[in-house]
C-alpha cells in the first residue's frame, strides 16, 4: 500500500524526500499515520483536489511571472541608469575635448599672429626705426658740416716775412639765374617745359637718366606743375595732394623739368620738421627722380634741413656761388619763415582745410 502511495503521489517538499529515504533505509520503520486510501476518494473528490492543485500552480505561476517581471524592470531601469550615466560621462569628455580643441586651436591662431609680427611687422618696424634714425643721423651730420663752414678759424702771425704770392683770381661765374616763367620773354623755355610735362604724361621713361621723372604722370600733377610754374611763376604754393607720396611726385616733377633747364646749377633744399618725414622725402625723390644717396649732401644736388634758419643761410651761401636754390617746404611746416619767399623758387604745400586736424594755413 506504501509502496503504490508513493507510485501515485509523489513526494512534493524536501521533508517528505526526507521521509521516503529514511523509509528505504534499514532503519527501522516509523509508524505511519492513518491516511485515507485514494481508492477512497470519490472521482468528485479526486477531481477537486487536482483543481485545487492546479489553482495553487497557477497562483505560483502568477507569483513566479510577477516577480520575474518586476526583476526584469529592475533590470532594464538599472541597465538604462548605466547607459544614462555612461552617455552623461561620454558627453562630459566630448565637452571638455572640444574645450581642449578650441584652446589648442586659438593658441596656434596667437602663435601664427606672434610669428607674422615678429617675423613681419617688427622687422618692418624696425626697419622704418633704423631708416629714421640713419636720416636723422645723415641731417645731423648735414648740419654740422654746415656750422663747420660758418667757423671763423684763429690765424697764428708769422714773423718771417711771407713770401709774395701773385694773386690768382677765380673765375666769375655767371649772374645767378632769375626764372620767371610768367613773363612773355621766357617763350621758348615755357614751350619746353610743356613738351616736357607732356612727355611725362604721356610717354613716361622709367629707366631715363637721373633726375628725369620716373612714375606715371596723371593730368592732375601736371595741371599743379603748370600752375605753379606758369601761374605763380616759380614761387607759391600748392594744396596737398592728400599725401605726402603724390607731393613727392609733383614736386619731382617740377625738379626735373628745372634740371633739364638749368642743369646741376640747380640745388633742391627739402625743409621737413622731423627726421622720418625727412626719410620718406629722401626715398620718394630718389624712386621718382631715379637718384641714389650720394646724391644728398651739403656739396651735392639734394639736401634735407629740419629748421629753416639753417636752410636759408645754405641758400644765401648758394645764391653767392652763383648757383639757384629749389626750396620744398612739406605740409607739415604750420608757419613759413619770411626769409625763405626772397629767393626766386620756392614750392609749399599747402595743408587741406577740409581736413580734420590739421592746419588751414600758414602764419607769417
């Protein structure tokens, strides 16, 4: 009867596995308790049990699918917590990479600014600092030669009888010339000096000989070089071209039509009130003009003077060797010395008045 009892209802816990074991072992048995026989049971009864066994599986199915669901969400929440933490990480290190770019990026733009204005700006700085002071230089060397000639040395007396010397006179030279372009008897110098301001202007030479003019030639310079030399007959002033580069132009003009006129009797005497002007003077005459620097000197066809006091002693000493000053007076000069309208070519920029800071005239 045991035997089909554990044929027909099989053990359902450990503790009653526990039992069967113990019941095949050789120990000796327990009494059993009083069960009633399945053959007992009627088929109702048999039918309400399995119903009742199937409800409590079911109940345990139900129980088994809730919780492996509620595990599955706590799963799926925990896997998407990782993910969104992971995601927040990651978006934290692209932010701080493309920080990390952007700097990298700015310095190399800051190193390639550095580079270009070291290696360009400063050395172009300092190549306009060196041209300056080499101008200053070259004026202050100008202006102590010149107070060189105006020394009187002390004669010592001899004693012994000086020899007789016969006394040989100098040349005289011709009576310093007096251009004035504005008069009927200079004809034939006013139609040279318009077929010279056509050829500027319409064939420009930019290989000709020293003191030819060089640059293109619009009919604006050449109405200013007209005005000024048939107009103001040589002496007057011009309004500014607007910078000081076409006033350099013009003013070449008007140097090389008088050195076709006059030759090297012809001295150019540029008066600007500071060394760097006076450099972009030195640079613009020698581009225009073709000269080079020898061509600049107390002795030679050009000089620059910063005070006018100095300018016009050079051209007094000029006028006596016979020889014609060409004075150049920059924009920049905001009052022109009296003694410099006695000499016959003078050429003054005038400033702009329409200009804002700057000077509407000149004081006398």
């Amino acid at each position: 009867m045991n035997g089909e009892e554990s044929l027909n209802h099989p053990p359902n816990s450990l503790e009653e596995l526990q039992e069967s074991n113990l019941e095949n072992s050789e120990l000796p048995p327990r009494p059993e308790p009083v069960e009633t026989p399945i053959v007992s049971l009627s088929p109702e009864q048999r039918v309400a049990q399995l119903q009742q066994q199937e409800q409590e599986l079911q109940k345990s199915i139900a129980e088994l699918q809730a919780i492996h669901s509620q595990q599955l969400q706590e799963t799926q929440a925990s896997l998407n917590k990782v993910i969104q933490d992971s995601l927040v990480e990651l978006e934290q290190k692209r932010q701080t990479l493309q920080v990390s770019v952007e700097q990298l990026e700015r310095r190399r733009d800051r190193i390639k600014e550095e580079m270009r204005k070291n290696f360009a700006g400063v050395s172009q700085d300092l190549a306009i600092r060196v041209q300056g002071f080499k101008d200053y230089l070259v004026g202050s060397l100008q202006d102590l030669a010149m107070a060189a000639e105006q020394l009187e040395l002390p004669t010592r007396s001899i004693v012994t009888e000086a020899p007789i010397v016969k006394e040989i006179k100098p040349p005289v030279a011709d009576k310093a010339p007096t251009p004035n372009f504005a008069e009927q008897g200079f004809q034939e110098q006013s139609r040279q000096i318009r077929s010279l301001l056509d050829q500027y202007r319409k064939t420009p030479d930019y290989y000709g000989t020293p003191w030819q003019l060089r640059r293109t030639f619009e009919p604006i310079h050449a109405e200013r070089v007209g005005n000024w030399l048939f107009s103001q007959g040589g002496r007057g002033a011009l309004r500014t071209m607007g910078s000081r580069l076409q006033n350099i132009l013009v003013a070449s003009a008007g140097i090389s039509v008088l050195h076709n006129i006059y030759g090297d009797r012809l001295r150019t005497l540029v008066l600007a009130n500071s060394p760097e002007r006076l450099g972009e003077w030195r640079r613009g005459l020698q581009d225009c003009l073709g000269i080079s620097r020898s061509d600049f000197g107390p002795d030679r066809g050009a000089i620059l003077f910063e005070e006018p006091t100095a300018l016009v002693q050079k051209a007094d000493r000029l006028v006596d060797s016979r020889q014609l000053p060409l004075i150049i007076i920059d924009e920049t000069e905001a009052e022109i010395n009296l003694a410099l309208l006695q000499f016959p070519l003078w050429l003054a920029f005038a400033p702009n008045p329409q200009q804002p800071n700057t000077n509407n005239g000149w004081d006398y």
